[in-house]
C-alpha cells in the first residue's frame, strides 16, 4: 500500500478508473469490473461527477450513481478509498463555494454514502478566488463529508498558490495532484511541477497512465482497434517514440513473462512521488493485467531502458 501526501490514506498502488461506468460500460459489467478490482486486492477507485451519460444522453452522474449501486449491493464501502471530483458537470461548472456545497451532497445521493475520502477539484478554475474554493473544501472535511481535497489538472504554479493560501488561512491542504502522466507524456509533469509535488509531500495519481491503451501493446502497425479512444490512440504511432516504447515495453513484458499493460503501469508506479496510477477496465477480464503491475517489480536496468526509450 502507498500513502496518499501526508494524509492516512493507504492505497492499492493501482487507482481504477470508474471513466467508462455507465459510458461503454453498463452497470452489471461495472459491476463485475468493481467485483474483479477489490476482489484481486485493489482499494482505490476514482470517478467524477461528470463520468458516464445520463438518461437524455447528457455528460455525468451516472458513474458515481453506478458506483453507488454497487456499494449497496456489495456492502464493501469500508473496502475502498473512494474518490471523486468536481467542477466539470454542466450545471455545476467551476469551484465556487456555492458548486462545491451543492455537487458534494449530489454525489454524496448517487454514490450512496455518507463521506468522499478523496474529493479532486477537477480543474483549476482561475475565475474564484483560490480563498473561496478552498475555504469551501474545509468546511466540508470540518462537516466530515469529505476526508481529504486534491487537485487535479493544476499547473506548477497555481499549485504552489493554492497550498500557500492553505497554509496562510489554516485551510485543509491538497494532499495530491491528478495529472497527465505516463511514458509518453512526460514533459507535462517531469521539472518543476514533479519539484513541487514532492517539496510539498504530496502525492501524484496520473490519469491517462496508459496513454487512452496505446500502452497496453494492442496499437500496432496496421492493426484496428474497436475503442472509442482510438484515434486518439493511434496518433501514437505516428511519434518516432511511440514504436521504440513499445519495442522496449515488449523486452520487459518478455523477460517476466507479463502483460504490456503491466509494463507500462508499473514504470509509471516507480516514478517519484506517484502514488497510483489511475488505469480502466471496460470488462472484467481487463482487470487482470492492471493488477498484475502492483507485483511487478522492475530493475533498475529495465526502468532506464523504458525511459529511454520514451525520451
């Protein structure tokens, strides 16, 4: 288990990522994706209130609510470090005081609980004062709706300003920062941003850890994939890196005998100062090779090689 910042949370050192729950994935296979990810061993789960699609076809609700359902069904609340975000759903845009106190207790109604233990400002809002969010963030850790506030697509910067105002006004601190991190986005992160994150003890959670799957080994020269993120995906392909990781990917995967996937997430799971990973399944099947980076251990030679092969 890896701690969170300086917070008491302790985390399976693979976040799953609830982005597909009620998008490509319907809620019996969410179900049966949340069933495999805490039944291997997995405690971390990262949604949105803006994730999934509503009845009428509009972005959000329905992860957290799905979530939700399955916390019911379950009964392993207690089994999960569960963590949210806000300030993306339309109708609740930004990080005003009066958003936050309102999308908090909705998704506290959809994922049918009565504490967030993670809860992202989901991207920075420069139109509210920093002041006014955070205070807004306090006072739902102070109510005990919310254990601990990150934040997530903060630039060094604005980052540093926020813990600052924290510390002046006595607010709860970020304890982490959500970012685009993974070995073939690396500039985003690496330098100064990686500087504060780990002066200030926090902890990183990348998101898109395997590059919307062309991590995972199945994006190859004249190969089709049938994923929504595929063209994304693809555009890989046409970066002089992106064959030299996989050829170096499928060394490593070789020598242990593992899945791509694993590779990838585990070079991302050694890096200084992340925590987790944050990486989806949108079947049960999927959840195998995600889970088998938390055991993988790489050499010292072998993460080098990766990491230069991506530079």
């Amino acid at each position: 288990m890896n701690r969170i910042g300086t917070s008491e949370l302790h985390v399976t050192p693979l976040c799953l990522g609830a982005n597909p729950f009620g998008w490509t994935a319907d809620e019996a296979t969410s179900h049966a994706v949340l069933d495999a990810y805490v039944g291997g061993g997995g405690n971390f789960v990262d949604t949105a209130d803006v994730y999934g699609r509503r009845p009428g076809g509009e972005r959000g609700e329905a992860s957290e609510e799905i979530i939700g359902s399955w916390f019911e069904r379950s009964g392993r609340r207690d089994d999960v470090v569960l963590a949210t975000k806000v300030g993306k759903l339309p109708g609740a845009e930004g990080l005003s005081a009066a958003t936050i106190r309102r999308a908090c207790d909705a998704s506290l109604r959809r994922l049918r609980t009565d504490r967030i233990d993670l809860y992202w400002a989901h991207a920075d809002d420069p139109d509210t004062p920093l002041e006014e969010t955070l205070g807004a963030f306090d006072e739902l850790v102070t109510a005990g709706k919310v254990r601990h506030v990150a934040a997530s697509i903060y630039d060094a910067p604005r980052l540093e300003a926020a813990l600052g105002v924290s510390r002046r006004e006595g607010f709860t601190p970020y304890v982490a920062l959500q970012n685009h991190y993974n070995l073939l986005e690396r500039s985003g992160y690496e330098g100064r941003t990686a500087d504060v994150v780990a002066a200030e003890g926090l902890s990183a959670v990348p998101y898109f850890a395997l590059a919307m799957g062309f991590l995972t080994g199945k994006y190859r020269p004249g190969t089709a994939v049938d994923s929504v993120r595929s063209a994304s995906a693809s555009r890989y392909l046409e970066d002089p890196r992106g064959l030299r990781v996989l050829a170096a990917l499928d060394d490593v995967a070789a020598a242990h005998a593992v899945p791509v996937t694993a590779v990838s997430l585990a070079w991302l799971a050694a890096q200084e100062t992340v925590a987790a990973p944050i990486a989806s399944a949108r079947t049960p099947e999927q959840v195998p090779d995600l889970l088998a980076a938390v055991e993988l251990e790489l050499t010292g030679e072998e993460l080098a090689h990766l990491t230069a092969a991506s530079s």
